[in-house]
C-alpha cells in the first residue's frame, strides 16, 4: 500500500470513530468545545504516532508472551509525557481535558493499531498508520465539537459567532448539546451519513 | 520462542529506560507547571474581588491590587515569617484548629476600598472544593466569592463555579445585629433578597450546595477572633 493511501485510509473508509468504532467514549466527553477538542485530537495523535513508530521499531525483539505489557508501557509513557507537556504548556485546556488525557491509555484506537499494525508491519508505515488515525480520529472530534458548541454555546473556538441580535429575537442556545447525549446523537448522525453515501460500509 | 531468561532482562531494562525518560520529562517541567498554578491562584484570588485576569497580566495584576497579605492564627494573633500566599488549606485544614495557619489577602481597590480575601476550603460530594471570599472592610458584608471543584457533578454541583451561584453572594453579612456569627446558608427553594445569610442553593446539587454551606462557615469562623478584633 502507498503511503497517501495509508495515510488517508483511515479518514473515511476506515475511521477509527465511524468505522472501527474505536474510542468512542473521549469522543463523547471531550466534545463541548472545539479547542480542548483540538487538543485531544493532537494528543492522541502524537500518541498514535509514536507508539506505532515504536512498537514496529522493537517488532522482532518483543517476546510474543508479554506484547501487550510492553505496548501499554510505551503507551502509558508517551501519554505521561503529553501529559505533562499540557500541564506545562497549555494549563487551562489541560484541566479542562482533566483524566481524559490520561484514558488516552485505555483508547482502543490506540492498543487496536498496534496490534492490528504495528506489531507486522515496518516502522515508516506504521508511523503513516499511526499519524493518520490519530487524524481520522481527530476529524471526527472536530466535527462533532464544532456542531456542539454552535448549537450548545453559540460560539466557535470561544468566540461567540451568533449575533446578539438573533438572542433578542428570542433565540436560545440548547443546553442539551453540552450534554453527552447529544453527541452519542451527533456521532450517530455522522455514521448515518458516511453509511448512507459509502454503500460498501453497510452491513448485510 | 525467546526464553524466560531474554523476556526477563528485556522487561527490566525497558522498565529501566522508561523511567528515566519520564523522570527527565518531569524534572524538566517542573518549574513551568508549579508556575501554571501560582498564576492560577492569582487569577482566583482577584476572580473574589471581581478583577477579570488572563494567564499574561495575572501576576502583574496581583501585584496591583493585592497589596498585603499575612497569616493569622485562631486566637487573632498575626504570625510572622510565613508567606501568605505559599499556604496551603489543604494542609492546614487537616491540623488541629488552634495549631492552623490562616491566609488573609488584602487588597487595594481602586476606588480606595480595602477588601479582606480569605481562602475557603472543604469536602464536596466528589472531592475537594475551594474558594476564595472578599470582605468589605466592616468584615462583615461578602464583597464577592470565587469556588471551585475538583469533581463535582456537571450541571449540578459544578454550577458552584459559575458566576450566577457567586453573585449572590454579594452584600450578604456573616454576623447577625447581636455581632454573632453566624456565616451564609443555603436555602432550598431560593432565599428572598431581604435575606442577609441565606443564598439560593443549586437544584438537583443539595449535597454539594450543603458542604459549601459547610466550608465557608467552618473557614470564615477560624478568622471571626481576628476580624472583631481589627473592628476594634
């Protein structure tokens, strides 16, 4: 396989969300807004990535019996490691991600790609496998804080995009799309969407 | 198949390696994080006295406003020696009453008032909750509050944090006309405005609005021997 097409697999055809339906319960949580979203998506990118990179890197050295503690160690220190780059770097976005930072360990996506890929599979693709479902990931947070908070808070990225005037005229913002229901609804949406124009990904 | 003898060696030297990289990540970054939350406690301390901050101006702001701070002790005493600032409740709440050492901010307004800032801190429903309360200089009428949570539930108890819950507090006194204290209550259904010591509680957030109610009247009531006796 080429490397676009491992690189954009994952966008559409096989996305971890949609698709794999892999890591969905940060993607309910960390939602609400679009930049401790964009943070999150970073983050499991970086993760993604370099735990791929890793892993394949070690491939033939890793005793089969114990793989899957040596994959979570890697995982858990590079997400320690971003986790304390946030604390650093970006305080405020890192109390709002709170424990979710640190369930980047538990993301499916994350243990899924390196067995499924990683442990077969030579370092450079498995770092483009790695980059890119941690973006494919990453798209569908966007999307999905993006509807959240137009429709939960009237704002984008924290600035607020629906005039004042539409309030007045006695517009309200839900409250129920901060809620996590709403994206369970939102992400359902989006499946129901990609299913109805990619007919392949419809089961029989 | 590798033996027991190479998965054993392999394990500890990967233990080995990770822990230093992680050791190094934290050495490293330290400063930048303890930083972090300094400007956060600046940033809440000046949320009670209404002065909005960013993570930039927090520190110059403080310099600003706060003009003074000491620690005080149960019997109204002033201890020296110790920084205010670098006091931590969790800690002190878990000493015996008499043995505390109790933060007071003071802080310079600009319309030439003096407000008394004193930190809060107690148990929630989750964890932790904390605050910061401004005094009037008749250190009696709440000039503003600032709390915060570690985990309580969103929507409910975690409205604590937000300013329509904070507001209320505004112009509420802690002492009765008999000069007895007797701190700020949560009142379910909604307080009348005619109330002085009562504030609405938060729907569906009764626990957490009671261990508030708790926190600030067991936290304000360490300072009432030093507020009356600077009121003389």
């Amino acid at each position: 396989m080429n490397t676009l097409k491992l690189l954009k697999a994952p966008f559409n055809m096989e996305n971890p969300i949609t698709v794999q339906v892999l890591g969905i319960c940060s993607a309910l949580a960390v939602t609400v807004q679009m930049k401790p979203a964009m943070v999150m998506a970073l983050s499991v990118t970086v993760v993604t990535a370099f735990s791929n990179l890793i892993i394949s890197l070690l491939r033939n050295t890793i005793p089969s019996r114990i793989r899957i503690i040596v994959q979570l160690v890697v995982i858990a220190a590079l997400v320690i490691i971003v986790d304390q780059i946030l604390k650093a770097y970006v305080y405020d976005v890192s109390q709002k991600l709170s424990v979710f930072v640190g369930l980047i360990i538990t993301n499916c996506i994350l243990m899924g790609r390196l067995e499924a890929f990683a442990m077969a599979q030579k370092p450079w693709p498995s770092l483009i496998d790695g980059i890119g479902n941690g973006i494919g990931y990453g798209l569908i947070l966007v999307l999905v804080s993006f509807f959240r908070e137009l429709l939960g808070s009237g704002s984008i990225f924290g600035h607020k995009v629906i005039p004042q005037l539409f309030y007045n005229a006695g517009y309200m913002d839900n409250g129920l799309m901060i809620l996590p229901p709403m994206a369970l609804i939102t992400i359902g949406t989006i499946i129901w969407i990609q299913r109805s124009k990619n007919r392949d990904l419809i089961e029989k | 198949m590798f033996s027991n003898r190479y998965i054993f060696i392999y394990s500890v030297v990967m233990v080995v390696i990770v822990a230093i990289a992680l050791t190094v990540v934290a050495v490293l970054l330290k400063p930048k994080q303890e930083y972090n939350q300094r400007v956060e406690k600046m940033q809440n301390i000046l949320v009670s006295v209404h002065v909005e901050s960013t993570t930039k101006n927090a520190e110059e702001l403080f310099k600003k406003y706060i003009t003074e701070s000491l620690v005080v002790n149960a019997k109204g005493d002033v201890i020296d020696g110790i920084n205010a600032f670098d006091v931590e409740m969790h800690i002190e709440n878990k000493k015996k009453s008499e043995d505390r050492n109790l933060p007071i901010f003071i802080c310079s307004a600009e319309n030439g008032q003096k407000y008394y800032i004193v930190p809060v801190r107690g148990k929630g429903l989750w964890g932790p909750i904390w605050g910061y309360i401004s005094f009037k200089e008749d250190l009696n009428t709440i000039a503003g509050t600032q709390f915060g949570h570690k985990s309580e539930t969103p929507g409910l108890g975690a409205e604590i944090n937000t300013p329509g819950f904070q507001n209320q507090f505004i112009d509420k006194t802690i002492m009765n006309d008999n000069g007895e204290f007797v701190s700020v209550m949560v009142v379910k259904g909604g307080a009348p405005d005619s109330d002085k010591h009562g504030v609405d509680a938060i729907s569906g957030g009764t626990i957490t609005s009671k261990a508030l109610e708790a926190m600030v009247r067991d936290c304000v009531k360490e300072y009432t021997v030093y507020f009356s006796k600077i009121r003389k």
